[in-house]
C-alpha cells in the first residue's frame, strides 16, 4: 500500500488585526494558518500536515491549540523567546491595502528544516519575508528530493519606520527562484520582480531559472501560469471564478497555493490542479474568519466533484 503523502509548510505563523475599507474590523490568527487549515479540511486527515515555524512566547499556546487538527504533526513548531509576529492590515478599497508588522520571530535555522526533507511536498510560504535565509533554502534545496514550491508573498516588502510593510525589489530574488519547483506571486509581485514586465511574460521568463512552473494569482482578475510540459512550454490564464462575495481577500493566495499542492498530490494534472486553486481561492473570498475554512470543502463541493469525480 503507497504511504499517504505528507506536506511540509515552511513560514511563520502570525496574529492578525484587519480593518476593511467599510469600516469592518475582525481580530483573527494569518499567515500559515491559511495555508495550513486549506490542507487540513482538503486531506481530511490522509496526509501528514508538517508545519515548520518559530513562534513567539506569547503566541505558542494559542498556535499549538489552532493545529489540534487531524493529521497536523507539530513536531517542527518551536517557541522562540521574542513576541510573535502581530500583522495590522488596513484595506484602501477591495484589494490594495497597508500592513504593518509588529514583533519578529528569527528565520528557522537549517537543522530545524532538515527533518522536513523526508516529506512529499515542501511549501515554503515567505508570509514575513524573514521566514528563512536563502542560504537555508539553498541547503534545503540541495538536499529535497520532493516538489518544492515557493510562494514569494513577503519577500518584496521591506519593513520602514513603524513596521510599515513597503514594497521592495528584493535582492538575489532569482536565487530565491531557482530554488523552486513552483512559483507563486500575485499581480504586484510579478509587476515588482519584472520591473514593469507584464505577468505573462515574467511567468515564461521564471522559468529559464530552474523551475517547472509559474502562477501568478491576479485578485478579481483571476490566475495564470506557465510551465514546461515536456520539451514545450505550456500556458494558462483563467477568470476569477465567479462568487457572490469577495469581502475577504485575506488569505485567498495561501488559499490557491495549498489548493494547488492537494491536486497536484491527489494526482492531477497541472491545468486541472490550476483551475481547482482559482475556484476554491475564490470561494475563500466570501468565508471569513479564518475558522470557516474549516467548511472550505462544503463551499467548494462543486470545484472538488468536478476535479475529482469520486469526492463526497
């Protein structure tokens, strides 16, 4: 009998404190816990969950309490002795918005990742952008033989004065890059690391530095991808899928990555697992707080059937 895969997702766990542009203000735990609850509620309980992150004194039983979930290994969560990352997120309009961190857990250290190298897929989710170092990550990738997808996230946001997150061209970004299997971004990111380059192009561009495939998630606009498909390159753009609220993007791209990650190991194929990530992203849109997703497959029925018959 093949064993059941198991999904390493390497980032940082925060609090998160969100003001919507109409007024709406919710109190609720961010970063990998989108991730993490999306691959819980998909697998339900048929993969080893395996997340990897400092998290600070002050948020470690809250954090441990969040992951008592079926199939969650919380071997690889260690307290660190600083405040953890508190993320206050206040939106301008439906999706531009500032950030602004308070505290900072340290980068996971190599000899805390290495044990995550045994898994069948490692998602490195940069939700701080301090999440890990790239020579971490160049270690990592040196010794990983499973699929290694990366979603770039905060790696373009220095922190200014105050802890306002800024957009930045991060340094040695390829490097980042050529560490990957697959690429996440969304729209900014891509216009950031393409110095104007349009998604599209950066998507094909990205993957001349090593990696099989680029997605690039576009907010209401919806995704799209490039890959190598043999000896050719193979491209895909899709709309978003249609929902009656997008109230609450928070969370919609950690959404699509770990969506993308559960096709991919549930055995479908690389357009397929694309369109199942757009559909269930935009189902997020409309569930808010983050304990909703825990009915993320009772919203997203329809995307599953479609993508896998034999779902109930």
């Amino acid at each position: 009998m093949q064993a059941p895969p198991s999904v390493a997702v390497l980032g940082t766990l925060t609090r998160d404190t969100t003001i919507y542009a109409d007024g709406r203000r919710t109190e609720n735990l961010g970063g990998l816990l989108y991730t993490l609850s999306t691959l819980v509620h998909l697998f339900q309980g048929t993969a080893r969950i395996l997340p990897v992150a400092n998290v600070g004194v002050d948020f470690i039983d809250t954090v441990r309490a969040a992951l008592d979930l079926p199939g969650v290994d919380l071997s690889l969560v260690r307290r660190v002795p600083v405040a953890n990352n508190h993320v206050h997120l206040t939106y301008r309009d439906a999706s531009a918005r500032d950030e602004v961190l308070v505290g900072l857990v340290p980068p996971v250290a190599t000899e805390h990742v290495l044990p995550a190298l045994a898994s069948t897929w490692l998602l490195v989710n940069l939700t701080s952008g301090r999440d890990v170092t790239l020579e971490t990550l160049q270690t990592v990738r040196a010794g990983y033989r499973g699929v290694l997808q990366l979603d770039v996230h905060s790696l373009t946001l220095d922190i200014a004065a105050g802890g306002l997150r800024v957009l930045r061209l991060p340094d040695r970004w390829r490097e980042w890059v050529a560490c990957a299997d697959w690429v996440q971004m969304n729209e900014t990111e891509a216009l950031l690391l393409g110095e104007g380059e349009k998604p599209e192009a950066l998507a094909r561009r990205v993957l001349e530095l090593g990696p099989q495939g680029a997605l690039v998630t576009l907010g209401a606009e919806g995704c799209l991808a490039a890959w190598r498909d043999g000896g050719a390159t193979r491209t895909l753009r899709l709309p978003a899928a249609a929902h009656p609220s997008t109230a609450y993007p928070t969370g919609c791209g950690d959404v699509f990555g770990a969506t993308f990650a559960y096709a991919r190991l549930r055995g479908a194929g690389v357009p397929e697992s694309i369109e199942l990530a757009n559909a269930i992203a935009g189902t997020k849109a409309g569930l808010e707080p983050h304990a909703e997703l825990a009915r993320i497959r009772e919203h997203a029925a329809i995307h599953l059937r479609k993508c896998f018959p034999d779902e109930v």
